[in-house]
C-alpha cells in the first residue's frame, strides 16, 4: 500500500522532517508574495501549526534525550559506588 504524501497526512501525524519541510515549502510560498490574501493567510496558518508541530517534536525529543542521561548517569553512579566497594573491602 503506497504511503500517503506528506501534504494529504494530517500535520499532527507527521514526523520531525516531514513537518519542517512542509514549513520550508510554506516559508518558500509566502516570500514569494504572489499569493492571494487569503492563500497567504492560510499558509501562514499552516505554518504556524507545523511550527508547533516541530516544537512539539524537538521538545520530546529534548525529553528522552535528557531522561537517558539521567539514567546513564545513574548507572555510572551505582557502577562507581560498586567499584568502591569492592576496593574497600579488599583493603580492609
């Protein structure tokens, strides 16, 4: 089954590149300036909600990017304090 083009999938469903591409093509439209008021107040619109869009997507991304981090830091903190372990009582 074909995949729908980017411009038929609804802005909420698109990915990360498909949303700032479309914002590309949008922005490229507009500073065209051959557009009725209308067109353009419709693309503005448009752009406006794929802007969202990626916002949307960048800060969930921020998200789990932040959260492995942490994890990975958390990790490296019970390894450090095992290791410690170790070596103390070896010594003692």
């Amino acid at each position: 089954m074909p995949r729908n083009s980017s411009k038929e999938t609804p802005i909420e469903k698109l990915s990360f590149e498909e949303a700032r591409g479309r914002l590309e093509e949008t922005a490229r439209s507009l500073e065209a300036g051959s557009l009725t008021l209308q067109d353009a107040t419709r693309l503005y619109e448009e752009g406006v909600r794929l802007a969202r869009r990626c916002n949307e997507l960048l800060s969930q991304a921020e998200l789990r990017i932040s959260y492995l981090q942490t994890s990975y830091g958390e990790q490296m903190g019970l390894l450090k304090e095992e290791r410690e372990e170790v070596e103390e009582d070896s010594e003692g």
